[in-house]
C-alpha cells in the first residue's frame, strides 16, 4: 500500500461535465468560464471574479491592477510565486518573519517605510492570517492588501471568507489544491469593479484586438473552468473531511513530544497538515521506506533564494526554523482513517513512543 502527501478528488459528474463542455463549447472563453465566475464570486461573497489561467497569474494581474511599484510586504515562508509575481509586476518584495504558532506572517513585525504600497499576506496551509491586525494596518497606512489564497479555498475569518477581505484575493487551482481544475488555473476575487475590468483586459493580452495595455496570455480554458465548477459545488464537504482528519492526527500524534503540531481551528482548511519535528529528514526517510510519501513546504525559505536575496540582509529565525523542521503529512479527503493511523504508528515507532 502507497499512501501519497495529496491526490486529487474526481468524480463522475466532473468527468462528464468535462466531456460536455468538450462538445458543445469553444474551447476558450466559453459559457463556462462566465459560469465560474459568477458562481466563485458568490461563493466567496465578493461582486467580481475573475478566471485566469494560474494563480501565480493572479498575483501578477492584481498587482497590475493597483499599480504597485514599490515595496510588498509578505512572508518568506511561502511557495515562491508569491514573490515572484511581486518582482514580476515590477516592485519589491519586503519580507516579514512568520509566527512561530501560526507559521503566518508575524503583523506585529511589520514595518511601513514610505516605499511601501501593499501588504501581501499568504494564509499558509489553509490557516486565515490575522486579518484584522493586518487590514488595521493597511488602513492606517494607505496600503493595499494583496491575499495570497491560493492555500486556502473556504477558509474563514470572523465571518468572511478568505479573498473577500482585502482589496483583491487570489486563488489557485493547481492539481493539489483544496479545489482544482484538473490542471493550472487562478482566479482574482474583489468588489471593485475597475479591478475586475482590468484584469479583463490583463488576461487577454491587454485587450484582445485593440491592446490599451501590455497584458499576458492568461485566460482560463473552457474544460478547466468546467471541472472547477463541479468541484466548487463539493469544496465545503471536501474541507469538512479534511478537518476531521486534522483532529485525527492531533489525538494520534499530540502525545509525541519531539513533534509540534498544527492549530486546529474550525475555520482552517487544512490544505496541508505540517508538523514540526525533531530529526525531519530521519523521519521522512523512515516513512518513505515504509511507502508514506511526505513533502516538505517549503525547504528553503524564499528570501534565502538566490534571485531574493539581494530584497533583504535579513535573518528571520522562525521561518528558517520552520524549513528546518517543517514536515507535510498525508492529508487529502480519500485518507482513510486506517492509513492515517498507520501514519501515526510509524511516527511513534521512529521516536520511540
């Protein structure tokens, strides 16, 4: 028996909502993508959203739409697209350590200097940032907020759902995420109106035919948004599996002292279940041997990067502390129960306990 870090959930009105978009619509730009739109905008309680072809796309695309020059704040502890859409947009990524609990970025170290325009908080794992401390922040400031989402599909804090909370959310589909489209696909959330035109404009090369600005090739394509809708309409079951295995792992594993565990909140989607642990590499190789694959999210912070380095001199302990120990257990909603305990033998037996 194989147990992988994620595996996708299909099902058969996907494969046949795939199959008819393939006959009765083009291929791009088709009625489907309309119909996502409109049905993730109300899903996530925000007038616009916008379909674009990956959620690094989004980044770039919203970062465009507000004219951001100057610096982003944001956290090292992140997958690098976050900053690399930042440095594609033409600004500056201004990195910030992370909570050592939450493994969020840390609000109470942030620092506003006059170069900087917006604050770009990733909700890591499928754990909300604190939003409040953080929109606080950028409202006495004059910042935009940027959320980087794209862990996070149904999250939420104190009654929003993530992407509905700063000025633009962006989303990935990529084929590990909570939901997917079967591929690479992104979506820009917001309730601003001239965001979503622009980013209209954006996607399609700046404007298909009549180009009022230099754009990109970032549509979403009718057989990914066709995907993504039935799997929109099975998110919330979806996340609800995901977070009773979260609570599993907690009562299997809180016992084990040379581990540390994720928060376990109500409101967390758990898009991955990342432990701390004592001697990581050991581990993982022990339950690679035992055919329990784990990842690690992520092994180098991005600031220790070579193309960031020269954004910070920089030390951010808890971030590089993470790296260090941070471990991705098997979490997606097809985990039996008897495999994840399985997990957590193997886990106990490697320490001892």
């Amino acid at each position: 028996m194989v147990i992988p870090t994620s595996m996708p959930f299909i099902d058969e009105e996907m494969e046949k909502e795939v199959l008819r978009a393939l006959r009765e619509e083009f291929f791009v730009g088709g009625k489907s993508v309309e119909k996502f739109e409109e049905e993730f905008a109300e899903y996530i309680g925000v007038d616009y959203a916008v379909a674009v072809s990956s959620g690094t796309d989004a980044l770039v695309i919203a970062l465009r739409c507000l004219k951001i020059k100057g610096r982003v704040i944001t956290t090292p502890m992140t997958f690098v697209a976050t900053a690399e859409s930042i440095v594609l947009a033409g600004a500056r990524p201004k990195f910030v350590d992370i909570d050592a609990h939450t493994w969020n970025i840390d609000y109470k170290k942030i620092d506003v200097d006059r170069d900087t325009e917006a604050i770009m908080p990733v909700h890591l794992y499928g754990l909300p940032c604190e939003m409040k401390e953080i929109i606080d922040i950028a409202r006495e400031k004059k910042l935009y907020v940027i959320e980087d989402c794209a862990q996070a599909h149904g999250a939420e804090y104190n009654g929003k759902k993530v992407g509905a909370i700063g000025d633009i959310g962006c989303f990935s589909f990529y084929s590990t995420k909570n939901m997917t489209v079967a591929g690479n696909g992104g979506m820009i959330t917001t309730n601003d109106r001239r965001v979503a035109e622009m980013a209209k404009l954006l996607r399609e090369h700046g404007g298909s035919n009549y180009s009022e600005y230099i754009g990109y090739n970032a549509r979403m394509n009718t057989i990914n948004a066709a995907f993504g809708r039935v799997q929109l309409k099975r998110l919330d079951e979806m996340n609800k599996k995901r977070r009773k295995l979260a609570k599993l792992y907690y009562e299997e594993l809180r016992d084990v002292e040379k581990i540390k565990l994720p928060i376990i909140d109500e409101k967390h989607v758990y898009h991955l279940f990342v432990i701390e642990a004592e001697e990581r590499d050991g581990l993982r190789e022990h339950l690679r041997s035992k055919k329990i694959f784990c990842g690690i999210h992520y092994p180098v912070p991005v600031h220790k990067l070579k193309p960031y380095k020269r954004y910070t001199r920089k030390n951010f302990p808890n971030a590089e502390h993470h790296a260090n120990t941070c471990l991705s257990l098997p979490m997606y909603p097809m985990l039996k129960e008897s495999e994840l305990k399985m997990v957590c033998r193997e886990i106990k037996k490697f320490y001892g306990d």
